[in-house]
C-alpha cells in the first residue's frame, strides 16, 4: 500500500449511552493537494469525522495518520473553517485573522504580521473591511473573514465544515468561485462538508459518500473526472456533469437510506471503498439493471 | 423626535419634583408655629437651640440651608463627630473600594477556575448556594471578633457581599463562551495563559461586568448599614449621629447624598459595561 498524505484507518465514533456507533470501520485517504467533499444525510457524522481529523473530538477507535504522524489533538497543521464562522466579535476582522497569524509565528513582527493578514484579506475581497468588526459584515463577508484566518496559517490541510450552508445561493456562488480560485493557485489539500452537490462537483478531485447512520459507511467514493479547470459558470456544458450529478443526487435520494441492507452492503469492503467515475459512462445503464446491479459495481476501478 | 421626548421626560420631571417640594412645604408649613405653645415652649427655651430640630418633620426650606451649609464646606474636620460630608463619604468609598477590590481578586481568579471545570463547579456550588443568602450584616459579630477593628470589619462585610455576584457571574460567563471560540483557540494551540485573557476574558467581560455591577450596588447599600453599626466615620454613620442629634434636615441632606453617589458608582459601571460589550 502506498503511503497517502492523510489516511483515516478503521474510525470509529460511539458517543456514550447510545448502544449503536455513529459509525464504525470508516477507510479513506486524501492525497497531497487533492480536494475532497464528503456528502451524506444530515446526522450521520460528517462533522464528527471532521472534529476528529481536526483533533477536537476523540474517535472511540481507529486512526488518523496525516503525513506520517498519528493525529492526536488539534493542530496548526490543520486549519478549520467553523459552519457558524467562529470570529471573535470583539476583535476587528484584521485581528481576527492576526490571532491565528500570531499563534502559527509568534515571534513574527507587528508589520509583517499586518501585511501577511491584508494579504490574505485581500485574497477574498475583503482588503476594504479589515478594520471593521465582524458584526458590521453580512454572512457572506464574515465566512469569507473565517476562510483567510484558515489559509492565512498556511497549514498543510484544510478542513470546511459546511462553510457556505448559511448563505444565500448567489453569495454561495462568489465564495465558491473564491475559494476554487486560491485553492488552484496554492495547491492547498482540504477536506470539506457540504450538501450541495453542484458545489461538491465544482470543487472536488473526489466525492466521498457516506450513508445514513447509525453505522453509516463510506458507500462509495465518486472521482469527478472532469478537467480541473472547470468553472461554475461552464462546467454545465460538460456532458460528464450530469452524468455526476445523477449519480450523486441518486445515492443522496435512494440510496443513501436503505444502504444498510442493499446488495451493495453486502459486497462491501470497508477498507477499499468502491471509487466510481460516473463521468466517464456513456450510457446511463437501464432502471431495472441498475436496482438489481447497483452501477457502482460496474464502475470499480481498481486500486 | 428623540430630542423633544427626551425634552418632554425633562419637563416632567421637573414638574413632578415641583410638585414634590410644594406637597412637602404644604405638609410642613404652618403647623410648627401653631403648635409650639404651652409645654412645647417651655421646653424648646429649655433645649435652645436644639428644640428647633426636634419640632415636626423639617420643611424644605430647612433641608435646604442644611444642603447649602454641607456642600459649602465639604471637607472640614472638627474632630471625630463633626467631619464635613466629603470627609464622610470618602470614608464610606473608601471602605467600599477596598473590600470591592479584594472581592474582585478572590472571585475572577475563583470564578474563572469555576467557570471552566464542571468538577470544581460542583464542588463549591453547595458553599455557595449557602453562603450567598447569608446578609452581609450577619457577619459583623464574627468579624468584629475574629478581626478586632471596625473599619476593618466594614471592608470584610463590603468583601463577603461583594463577593458573590462577582463569582457567580464570572464562573456563568466563563463556563458559557461559546464552543466555537474554544475550538478556533484549541485548532490555533493557543497557550492557556494567552485564550484566558485574548478569548475567555473578552467573551466573558460582559457577564463579569454586570456582575460587578450588582456587587457595587449591594456594596453602596450594605455600608450604610454596616457604618450605622460600627460608628467612627463614613455616611452610615453620619446618619446615625445626626439622628441621634435629632438634626433630621441632615439626615434627609445625607439620605439624597447617598442616593446620587450610589447613582454615581452604578453609572460608572454602565460606562465600562459598554464599554466591554461586543455585537454579534
Ligand atoms: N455529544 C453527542 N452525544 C451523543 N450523540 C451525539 C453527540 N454529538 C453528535 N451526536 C450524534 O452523532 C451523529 C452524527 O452527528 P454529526 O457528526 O454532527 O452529523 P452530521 O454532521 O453528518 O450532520 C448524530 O446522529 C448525532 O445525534
Ligand atoms: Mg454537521
């Protein structure tokens, strides 16, 4: 087995006093660079897979080894982009992100720690609200606030839980393009939740889907294989889009609940996800064939 | 349209304190020269001077001449029962700064300890729940034993009542900031000493401040009493004295002093509230 930049081994999550896992015997691995969304139903344990590979939750078993170290604890290496923002609101959105910039460089001077800030605030347009404070920006403009103090550390891997679920479509659409935007540029691994699934094709390498819990699994793994270059306003014109979307939105709609006992369950190797290229299909297989033979099947790709 | 309310608020009042002053006159006026005959005044020329006090409840004008001869001359001192009104209420804010401060370094540090384990939460909180309705004046005998001196004594009661809505308050804030700047400090390996003061105490100041503002409060009233029992100096006292001299427009000129300087300290306190308040 080759050496992944970040594997996840056999997780698992029991909160205490409840009698079934949230999951269990969770495998997959993200290479260096790669971007991979995870998709599932609200409550099978998304955020806590997310708190785990941050370290600010404990898993009940299994690892999580980033760059050859076992991740035990929160880290600098790993910046975290909250769903809820999580900005101070008593400190102005420049010190907001010199927080983090002073906990990554302590000895970093005044100076160079405002101009390493600005940079990043600029980065996502926000180089005219530097010093406002966070209550006077929109939703938007303060997610926005939250995704510079992440990639301002300059960590090695970046996770987003659900970072743009609170805003509106079309400020939703500026961010993505945003973040696409840096991400492109600096190469940046990250691991991000969401459950949107036009957003997961836009920014993902791989789409990780998990079925409902209690003992939800990686179902499969879904590679977009459209051109890296895609952008939100093209990539509809790529015929492998919805080829993608369908796959995905079926899994969301049908499969994704009655997983546990499917066929598919059964053939199922927790430790090599099937990964699937619904892109690369030409056809789309019949109704009937694909409830007997779940199409992911047709698709493994060996690894 | 804020300006005229604000202006109408003031008109009223004015009249309502025009109103006051007039029922108080009216109440006060003409009886004192109707009743001091026969036995009444016989015995205010054999009190002199000192009979004057003791006919009636005083009228305004009285209270008056009393405001004007206190706040002439605020700071004189002729020895331990004749000290002018600032004197006095030094003494008072001297007492109250001192125990309020000591209060304010026992219950952040304790508060903020509290606050951030639910073990020691548990464990204080039977103490506490027992302490805290205990009146601070209750303690005086104690503390009049145990510590041997008055002024003393009124700082530790100005201490102990202080305390607990400081502590209180401080281990709630503490204990109720928000999980998700705890987890930006933690993904940050911000070191404890730096997310107490950068982000538990900016998130809890709030919390912190009303609970100081409450202490204050308490403390400005519990001192007069405390002063009333211990005697020496301070306004407490200067109202006992001046009561045992029958002077009554002193003790009403005294009552509204500690009035406005209890408003005083409260507004202070709402200045600083602002001042660590944060909009989410
Ligand atoms: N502190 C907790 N105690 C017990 N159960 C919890 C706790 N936190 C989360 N859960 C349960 O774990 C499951 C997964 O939660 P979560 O990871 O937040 O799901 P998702 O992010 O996918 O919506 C949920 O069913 C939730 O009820
Ligand atoms: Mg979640």
């Amino acid at each position: 087995m080759t050496q992944h930049f970040l594997s996840v081994e056999g997780l698992k999550k029991a909160y205490p006093g409840t009698p079934t896992p949230v999951f269990e015997n969770i495998h997959f691995a993200i290479e260096k660079g790669e971007f991979v969304c995870i998709i599932g139903h609200s409550g099978c344990g998304k955020t806590t897979i997310l708190n785990v590979l941050a370290g600010l939750e404990e898993a009940s078993g299994g690892v999580v080894i980033m760059d050859g170290r076992e991740v035990s604890g929160p880290s600098l290496d790993r910046g975290v982009v909250f769903q809820s923002h999580a900005l101070m609101p008593w400190m102005s959105v420049l010190a907001n992100v010199a927080f983090a910039v002073k906990s990554k460089w302590p000895d970093m001077p005044k100076a160079q720690v405002e101009a390493h800030c600005t940079k990043y605030l600029e980065m996502v347009g926000l180089g005219q609200a530097i010093h406002k404070k966070p209550a006077e920006l929109s939703g938007g403009m303060k997610q926005r606030v939250g995704i510079a103090r992440a990639f301002a550390i300059e960590p090695k891997m970046l996770l987003l839980d659900e970072p743009f679920g609170a805003l509106d479509a079309l400020t939703r659409g500026t961010i993505q393009d945003e973040l696409l935007k840096i991400v492109q540029a600096t190469h940046q691994t990250v691991f991000m939740i969401t459950h949107d699934v036009d957003e997961a094709i836009l920014l993902a390498d791989k789409v990780v889907l998990m079925s409902n819990g209690p003992l939800a699994k990686i179902a499969e793994i879904v590679e977009i294989t459209m051109p890296r270059e895609r952008t939100r306003a093209d990539m509809h014109h790529d015929p492998q889009f919805y080829r993608i979307r369908n796959h995905l939105v079926d899994f969301l709609v049908n499969r994704s609940k009655g997983y546990a006992g499917s066929d598919a369950a059964v053939l199922h190797d927790a430790k090599h996800p099937p990964v699937v290229r619904p892109g690369l299909v030409e056809e789309e297989a019949p109704e009937s064939a694909t409830f007997r033979q779940p199409p992911q099947l047709k698709q493994v790709v060996n690894h | 349209m804020f300006k005229t309310q604000g202006f109408k608020a003031g008109l009223i009042s004015l009249l309502l304190f025009l109103l006051f002053l007039g029922a108080w006159s009216l109440a006060t006026f003409p009886k004192e020269q109707a009743t001091l005959s026969g036995a009444d005044a016989e015995y205010a020329a054999l009190m002199g001077k000192g009979a004057e006090k003791s006919s009636g409840f005083p009228a305004p004008g009285k209270v008056g001449e009393a405001f004007v001869t206190y706040l002439s001359d605020p700071f004189y001192d002729n020895g331990p029962n004749d000290k002018g009104i600032g004197i006095q209420l030094a003494h008072s804010l001297a007492r109250v700064a001192l125990g309020f401060l000591l209060a304010v370094a026992v219950a952040l540090p304790l508060g903020f300890a509290i606050g951030m384990s639910p073990l020691l939460l548990q464990a204080f909180n039977p103490f506490i729940q027992i302490l805290k309705p205990i009146s601070p004046l209750a303690w005086m005998p104690l503390a009049l034993y145990s510590l041997k001196d008055s002024d003393v004594s009124g700082i530790f009661v100005i201490f102990i009542c202080s305390l607990w809505p400081m502590l209180i308050n401080t281990a709630f804030g503490v204990a109720s900031v928000r999980k998700d700047w705890i987890n930006v400090a933690r993904t940050l390996e911000v070191s404890p000493l730096r997310k107490a003061f950068q982000v538990i105490l900016p998130a809890a100041a709030p919390t912190i401040l009303t609970g100081m503002r409450i202490s204050m409060g308490i403390a400005w009233l519990v001192i007069v009493a405390a002063e009333m029992l211990v005697g020496g100096t301070g306004i407490g006292y200067f109202v006992w004295n001046e009561w045992n001299n029958l002077a009554l427009p002193n003790v009403i000129f005294a009552v509204v002093m500690i009035g406005l300087v209890g408003m005083i300290l409260d507004q202070i306190f709402g200045v600083l509230q602002k001042f660590v308040t944060y909009r989410e």
